[in-house]
C-alpha cells in the first residue's frame, strides 16, 4: 500500500514524508542527494536550464512508487489551489497544470515528465470533499486509474514494479502551457548524468570568473556567495521564446530569453551591480529586455516591483528596476531600447496610484497617515529617482534629467535635524509621534527596519547626510552608536527578517548591508 497523505512529522510510517539524517546529504553546483530513511530510497537531483532531473535508487526486491502531490506547496494554505490536472499521454508522459492564488496571484503552471521506466499502474485521485458542482460522470466509474483527473485537491500514485536499475525522471515546467513543457524537455535531451555532467560545466564557468588567494574555508564561503548569486533572477520563458507576462498573457520573446523572479528590493543595492561584474554583458542586457517587456505588458504600465514567473506579486517597495537599469546602462551594457528603458523608468516613477506616489509627488515625501512604511518608501524613491536623473543625463535628455535630480533630494524632507534621524511625516507636515528609533513592526513607518537603519539610505549623496547629521566628527560618533547600541531589552522575534544584529546593525537584511562602509565618507575609513 502506498499512502497518498503525508502524515504525521510526530509518527514516522504515518504518510509518503520520510525521515533523513543530514549525512547522507551531498550537496554541490548542480547536484543533490539524500537517503530517504524510511522509504530506503537514494535520491538524486539535478538540472539544467529548463529541465530538472530525478534519480531514484529503489530497494532491491521492492516495488517502485511515486507519489506527486499538487495539493501542497511552500506557505500553503487552505485555498490556495485554484485549479490542478494531471494526465496521462499515450506515449507515458504524465503532463498537468496547477493554478495558484500566490505568490503571485493566479499563477499558472504546467509540466511535463517522463520515465526511464513505463509505467505499470497508476492512480489519479482527488481528495477534495464538498464539492458544490461535480458535473457528470466521465470514463473509469469506481476506478482511479483515469487518463486525466482535475480538480483542487489532486495526487497521483505512479507504479514502476520492481526495477533492475534506479528509475530516472525527467521534467520541465511551463508558465504557458503543456505544449510548452513537454518542447522545453526535449530541448535538453541526455540522462542523468549526462545533464549533471553539462551543468556542472555551466557552474565551473561561472563560478570560475573570481580568482581568490585565501584559505580554503574562506575560498569555499565566497563560492557559495557567488553561486547563490547566480540562482536569480532566472529563465522564465520557453524554449521557443514564448513566456507568460504580468498581464496573465502569453507573450513572445523575440531575439533574447525573458527572465523573470526579479526581488528587486533585495537584488539591487549589490547582487545586480554584481551581475554586471561577473557575468556576461548579454545577461544584464537580457535583463533588462525583459523588464522593458514587463512594462509594455504591464496592467498599470510600469516596471516589474517583485516579479515571479512573470506575474506580479507586489512585494516590498520602491521602483527599483531603475537603478538596474541605470546601472546598466551607465556601465555601457548595451543591446536594449534606451530610450524605450528611460521611458518606462519615468512611468514607473509617476505611476501616483502606486505607493503613495500622487502624495509624494506634490508634497516631496510620502505622508504617513496615507500610505505605510512612508518613511523607507520617501528615501527608497529619492534613490531611485537619481538614477534616473543620471541615465537621462548621459542619454542627452536633460529635462528628465533636472526634475529627477531635484527629486532626488526628497530625503531631506524625511529627516529630522533634531533627533538626527528619518522620520515619517504626516500629509500635514509634522512628524508622527510618538517616536522610537528602535521599534520595528510591519506595515510601520518603515519597511524591514528602523530609524537606525534607514536613516543612513542616501547613497544618492552621502557628503550631504554627513552635513546634516553635524560634520565627519557626529556621523562617526552616531556610527558608532548604532553598532555599540545595547539591544538586551528589546524583542525582534516577532520579526523573521531582523537577524545579525551588531548592536542597530541589521546584518542579516538588506537596509544596513551598506552602513560599516560609511566611515570612509565621514573620514574615518579605518573604523570600517
């Protein structure tokens, strides 16, 4: 009997989950494996670019099985599933779609496996209860063992019989559809290790770009860094260049590769200049192709915010596929429309029903009694708003060019001069209170942060925060008190992004990742 329910973490046996001890686990660029304890399985992964790869060693005199569970995902939920098929093709391919209400809303996937084995039985079954509306009885009355099944809760039980050799798995996904699935897994044919073998090489090029004199525990740390780097942003569309856009369309990329999974907020303060050092031009160029697609697609006509798998998700905050853009573009990266680039960089930054943009236009911040975390939104955006000042400027338009740079000094109308920190302000002008520089809670006055934090983001023109925070001499003495600060009664835990702490220093979240380099501005680049 194979179990189709997970079961209880408290009592191994109860469902298909499986105990495993972290050192069976080997782990490398394009590779991973791990005993499945319980089941007594070896398995084996890896992948290319649009196809992954399983390897299942099987116990010996044991029948092989599979189990493919479309009811459950990472943050699952009751509903979250808002539509799943699976069938089976007469060749033995198993092809499905699921629909999902997050993370991005309405997602749509579809896939396509195969086996090096056939198939000797199968089930597709569906566990939801309640349903309102069955419809009609279809072929295989009183029988699982269906050609499709659809519905909102679906898994599907596999049968290889007892196999002489492990049983491999190929598959590849598809935001388009199934056709799109089933041609991306035949673009990378070869078994299992021969996509091991070709990826492996991928990675050792890529990896290869950085030569480091060091210890080996150090060699090995800023490998990893740089491989976890390189995951995202990643290729989402198919091989035939079709891919899925913001506006739930099917789109056609023509003459580079779309990519998608775009955490902007958290990629481009360093990973996307990153980019630009480490990988080829192409990469960035290609990047920026399909933020510009993005934004022709888009349903409100600007830049990707948080993307994935194409669609919007609306995560975090400010427009910040400008300053990829602009960096790119700054650093000579080529092969895009610049202007079509500066274009949609200007939409995105006067696009007023998102963010609080309308208020922060008019007023030069963004008010806090309308719109939350107004405090990071202003500074993020002055940010933001520079970059554009700077392409516009080498692109010859200077009208672009002098209202983003007067724009870019929005900050200062976030900081207060007599606490020495960026506030939130009101539609009114005051400053909200009351006022702790240490208090951090979602949907606040900032995003991720604090005071602490975020009265340090002005990267646009650090010589001018150092000014206002009283010279060289105060800013290293604030610096210090950040990093000296005792935090033994205060409580983060109720936020999971606050880690690291070095006093305020938030080491383990994006806002601080820049501040122990500030001692060179104010003249004391030794404390660093």
């Amino acid at each position: 009997t194979v179990s189709l329910e997970p079961g209880d973490v408290a009592k191994p046996g109860s469902g298909y989950r499986s105990r495993f001890d972290h050192r069976s686990e080997v782990a490398a660029p394009g590779y991973y494996a791990v005993t499945l304890r319980d089941a007594g399985v070896r398995a084996e992964m890896t992948a290319g670019t649009r196809v992954g790869v399983h390897r299942y060693a099987f116990p010996t005199g044991k029948a092989a099985h599979l189990v493919l569970d479309l009811r459950s995902s990472l943050y699952t939920y009751p509903g979250k599933v808002l539509w799943s098929s699976v069938r089976l093709l007469p060749d033995g391919t198993i092809v499905g779609s699921r629909q999902t209400r997050g993370w991005a809303p309405d997602r749509h996937l579809f896939f396509a496996m195969r086996f090096s084995a056939p198939l000797t039985d199968h089930a597709f079954v569906s566990t939801e209860r309640d349903v309102p509306y069955k419809g009609f009885q279809g072929p295989g009355r009183g029988s699982d063992a269906l050609a499709e099944r659809t519905g909102r809760a679906l898994v599907a039980r596999l049968d290889f019989g007892q196999l002489t050799r492990p049983l491999e798995v190929r598959v590849a996904i598809s935001s388009v559809d199934e056709a799109g699935a089933i041609a991306n897994l035949a673009s990378e044919p070869g078994d299992f290790d021969t996509v091991r073998a070709r990826t492996v090489a991928a990675w050792h090029k890529a990896l290869d770009v950085l030569t480091l004199q060091a210890p080996a525990p150090m060699q090995r740390n800023v490998a990893t860094a740089l491989y976890h780097s390189l995951i995202a942003p990643s290729v989402a569309g198919d091989t035939d260049g079709r891919y899925r856009g913001p506006d739930n369309q099917v789109h056609l990329a023509k003459g580079y590769t779309f990519r998608s999974t775009f955490s902007l907020w958290d990629t481009f303060r360093a990973e996307h200049p990153l980019l630009t050092l480490v990988q080829p031009a192409k990469t960035t160029s290609e990047i920026v192709q399909s933020l510009i697609a993005s934004r022709v697609d888009s349903p409100d006509g600007i830049l990707p915010v948080w993307q994935f798998q194409g669609r919007e998700t609306w995560t975090m905050i400010g427009y910040h596929a400008v300053p990829v853009i602009a960096d790119a573009y700054l650093k000579g990266i080529r092969g895009f429309d610049a202007n079509a680039a500066l274009d949609a960089m200007v939409a995105s930054a006067s696009y007023d029903a998102y963010g609080g943009l309308g208020d922060y236009r008019k007023l030069g911040y963004v008010p806090i009694d309308r719109e939350p975390e107004a405090a990071s939104k202003t500074v993020e955006y002055a940010f933001d708003d520079w970059t554009i000042s700077r392409m516009a400027a080498a692109m010859g338009r200077k009208d672009v060019a002098a209202t983003f740079a007067g724009r870019a000094g929005n900050w200062r109308n976030s900081f207060d001069p007599k606490s020495g920190f960026v506030r939130a302000r009101k539609s009114d002008g005051a400053f909200r209170v009351p006022f702790d520089p240490t208090a951090i809670n979602y949907g606040s006055d900032y995003t991720e942060g604090n005071a602490w934090q975020y009265s340090w983001f002005v990267p646009q023109d650090q010589a001018a925060l150092v000014s206002a925070l009283g010279g060289e001499t105060a800013t290293v003495t604030k610096l210090d008190a950040m990093f000296d600060y005792d935090n033994s009664k205060l409580d983060y835990s109720h936020a999971e992004d606050i880690a690291g702490l070095i006093g305020q220093y938030i080491h383990g979240n994006e806002p601080s990742h820049h501040v122990a380099y500030l001692y060179s501005y104010a003249g004391a680049p030794w404390r660093t």
